[in-house]
C-alpha cells in the first residue's frame, strides 16, 4: 500500500498524462458537469466532452471525437459498465480508446472516491493532509 505522499505524486503523474493527451487532441469523456469541472479545476482545461449533459444521441457525440479518446467514468457499477460499453462501441467506430488512466485513479482512489467530480477535492485533501503533517 502506497503512503499518502506516495499516492498523491501518481495520482499527480496521471493527471498530468490526462493534460497532455488533451493537449495532443484526445478527447477527454466524463459523464457530467460536475466531472468536468472537477477535472478542470485539476488542470485539465480542454477536450473534456460531457456524455451525458450532451442532447446528442451516442453516435452523434461519436463524432465530436476525433480519432482518440481517453475515459474518465465514474468509478462506481454504472461506471464500470458504461466504461465497458463505450470501449467497446468507440473501438469499433476506429476510435483509439484508453481507459488506463482510469483504472489506475480508481485503483488508488478506493473506497474514498466515487465519482470524478469527487476527485479534485480529493487530491486537495490529500494535499492539505500531507503539508500539515
């Protein structure tokens, strides 16, 4: 098990690939506007597309991603599934999919976080935790 410092440098590293893939033209999909936010308040300034605040029916908003899209679900049941589905529909639309990142953030983040609009509260806690010890 990783102490909180340790924790909180690779939640940091994985925030900064999310940056980069963005910043390189990935498309970065959260469920909501909350995550979105979250992760902007993160660092994670563009490509954020929001799934389910968009009025556009699933193979409409397909195609606001242009050939890479990384996956930033909820990290409870509904977003394991929808991660799941989305994979498996995107690749087969020819769009590359990484998922990784959010699987790793989940992995640390258990049982604290639930969703991504949880998470940058989360690393400000860790944060405050660490310079306060």
């Amino acid at each position: 098990m990783l102490d909180l410092e340790a924790k909180y440098k690779e939640l940091q590293k994985l925030i900064e690939r999310l940056i980069l893939y963005a910043n390189n033209g990935a498309s970065i999909i959260v469920e909501g506007k909350k995550d979105k936010l979250s992760l902007k308040r993160l660092g994670v300034k563009k490509g954020v597309l929001c799934l389910k605040a968009s009025d556009k029916n699933f193979y409409d908003f397909a195609l606001l991603i242009k050939n890479e899209a990384v996956l930033m679900m909820d990290f409870d049941r509904e977003g394991e599934k929808l991660n799941r589905k989305l994979t498996s529909e995107l690749t087969q639309m020819k769009i590359k999919v990484d998922n990784s990142i959010w699987r790793r953030i989940k992995a640390l983040t258990h049982p604290e976080v639930k969703g991504v609009e949880d998470l940058a509260n989360y690393m400000e806690k860790i944060k405050n935790k660490i310079l306060n010890f």
